[in-house]
C-alpha cells in the first residue's frame, strides 16, 4: 500500500545507469526532507568504472576528472509540491530491485512512521524530475551558473535575438527578445530545453563570435553559436529535432511583432 503524498515527509532517490559504459555511468542519492519551509537535501553523485579509461578518454566526452560531488543544503519549499505530485500521479512496479537496466528507486516516509519502498513505472518523469532538481542544487550550490540559451535570426529585413535563462531553483524562465521581457511558462520552456539537447552540435563548425551574416543560430549553454544549416545535426533520421526548434524559436521571436507595430 503506497502512502498518501501529502502525509509525506521524507524521500530517498537512488538511481543506477546499468549498462551504460564509462564515462557515463554513475549512481546518485537524494535525500529530501519536507518537514521545515524549506526542502532539506542531501545529494551524492558518484561516477563509476572510470578507472578503466585514460583521462583523455573522459575529458574528451566533456567531463572532468573530478565529477563527483556532495550537497547538503537547503532548496525552495516549492519542490515539495513537485515531488509530492509526481508521486501522487506515478504507478508502481511490484519488482524488489533495479534490474541491468538500472534506473530510480524511492524510499518513502509519512507522518505516521509507515515507510514504503517503490520501483515507479514513470522511470523517465522521475528521471527527468531529478535531473532538474540536480540542477537546482548546482545553482543553489553556485557549482553551475543557470542556463542561459540565446536565439539569433538575421535577415535582409531585421535582426532577432531571443535569450532564455533557465533558473532551475525557482522552476522560471526569463524570456527576452531584444531585451524587451516576454512571458514563458516554465514546462514550456522546459519542453524546449530537452528538445534543444536531442540533436548533435559540430563544434568545428561553431564560433564564439556573435553572428553577424545573415542565417539561424544557436547558443545552446556554452557559449557558442551553431548554424543550423551546417553546424546542428539531427540523429535520429525520423524526427526532425532540428526544424522543431528552429520553428519554437521563431514563434517566440514572433512575440516581438507588437513592438515594431
């Protein structure tokens, strides 16, 4: 019998990535109290098996030798009600344990003592809800400044610079166009961001200068500028993750129209 989400007061999260190799691999734990106005995290990430691999071989897939961190602290009150809802929702699995596969488990606690451990069938809502949170932390933590994705279209008639700061922490978007503010929902902006990380970036084709001929660019976090005719390339060849973004951008570059009227 699974507990009642809002008599709960603590939750652990372990998460296991399986069979996937070095350097990727990696277990985390996340321990969250909702007991005070505030959500008491602990947080352990541990990348595993890289004893097996030359430095090179992990830097060159963009980490670092020393990925490993710990966090206690505390976060906004505001993702107890995330969790609390994404537990209400979820359905369950009456496995014991993660399989090769690996995955997230979850330990609960209420107010009344009763704990309760689970294997949800939502894996990847509670994957990706973690991964957000992950993110929090490391803002919160200042191990990572937030997200910030820029937008650029040039044409013969205008120029067009869309910006959007994610701020994990609090779950808001900042949203400009042409430093003019504009009004993004937070899962709509968060829908966006996965669709921006699906497709792959040729960096030999990138610039950190900004762009200044004509053309669609991309700074997707780090700084520097993808075409999309030669430098975003989309890897699963039925789904266009490429023109989904072009086309998500421009409609929010569209929110400039009442400006220039």
């Amino acid at each position: 019998m699974h507990l009642k989400s809002d008599d709960i007061t603590r939750l652990e999260i372990d998460y296991v990535t399986g069979e996937i190799p070095p350097p990727f691999s990696h277990v985390f734990k996340l321990k969250l109290s909702f007991s005070k106005n505030f959500v008491n995290t602990q947080f352990d990430i541990q990348y595993t098996d890289r004893e097996e691999l030359s430095p090179e071989e992990i830097t060159d897939e963009g980490f670092t030798l020393a990925d490993d961190y710990r966090y206690t602290g505390e976060l906004p009150k505001l993702w107890e009600n995330v969790f609390k809802k994404l537990y209400a929702s979820s359905k369950w699995s009456n496995q014991k344990s993660l399989g090769e596969k690996g995955g997230i488990k979850l330990l609960a606690k209420d107010i009344h003592g009763k704990i309760t451990r689970d294997i949800p069938l939502n894996q990847n809502e509670w994957y990706l809800c973690c991964q957000d949170f992950i993110q929090a932390i490391y803002e919160i933590s200042k191990k990572e400044a937030p997200l910030r994705i820029r937008f650029k279209e040039i044409n013969s008639a205008q120029e067009v610079l869309v910006e959007l700061l994610f701020k994990f922490s609090i779950r808001k978007v900042e949203f400009l166009v042409n430093d003019q503010p504009r009004v993004l929902d937070w899962e709509e902006g968060r829908e966006l961001a996965s669709l921006i990380f699906i497709p792959d970036y040729d960096y030999s084709c990138a610039s950190e200068e900004d762009p200044t001929k004509a053309g669609s660019y991309l700074d997707c976090g780090d700084g520097y500028w993808h075409n999309f005719e030669q430098g975003i390339i989309n890897l699963d060849p039925e789904f266009d993750a490429k023109a989904r973004v072009l086309q998500a951008f421009r409609e929010l570059a569209s929110q400039q129209e009442g400006l220039e009227d």
